[in-house]
C-alpha cells in the first residue's frame, strides 16, 4: 500500500524556462503601461471636468445677471407705460 501511495502524489517542475520568465516580464511591463495610461488619461479628465464646471459656473453667474437686467428693464418699462397710457408701449410691441 505505501508504494500505490507514492505513486499517486504529485511533484511539480519548478524549471522555469526561459521564454516563459521573458513572458511573464512583457505582460508585467503591458500591465504597468496600461496602468500608467490610463492614470494619464484620468488626469486628464479631471482637468477637462474641472474646466468644464468653472466654465459652467462663469456662465450660469452671466445668466443671473442678464435675468436681473431684464427684470429691471421689465420694471423700467411698466413704468414708463404707467407714465404714458396713451402711448400704449408694450401691448402689441407697436406705437
């Protein structure tokens, strides 16, 4: 029993070949450029989302701006209309 033992145990090569170690560098060196990569590529993004929201938020200041120049020509205009009811300004965009 102790030989049928021992012909069923495994043994494992630990011979490295040569062009086996040589793969194992190549993919290890793909890993870290890709890696490399696409931390690039993430820096990137964030300098364009960066920008894009400052843009945004230059643009979204310009609109409450414009808003509030319209709201006081709005009030500038009814109040002129007041002033002149018979110049009838504003109803049909005619005088």
């Amino acid at each position: 029993m102790t030989d049928t033992k021992k012909i069923k145990q495994w043994y494992f090569n630990k011979q490295i070949d040569l062009s086996v170690l040589v793969q194992i560098v190549f993919l290890a060196a793909l890993i870290v450029g890709t890696w490399v990569n696409l931390q690039k590529q993430l820096s990137l993004l964030q300098h364009d989302i960066t920008m894009l929201l400052e843009t945004q938020r230059q643009f979204q200041q310009r609109i409450e701006e414009l808003n509030k120049t319209s709201i006081c020509y709005e009030y500038r205009l009814r109040a002129i209309e007041k002033q002149l009811p018979q110049a009838d300004i504003g109803k049909d965009g005619k005088m």
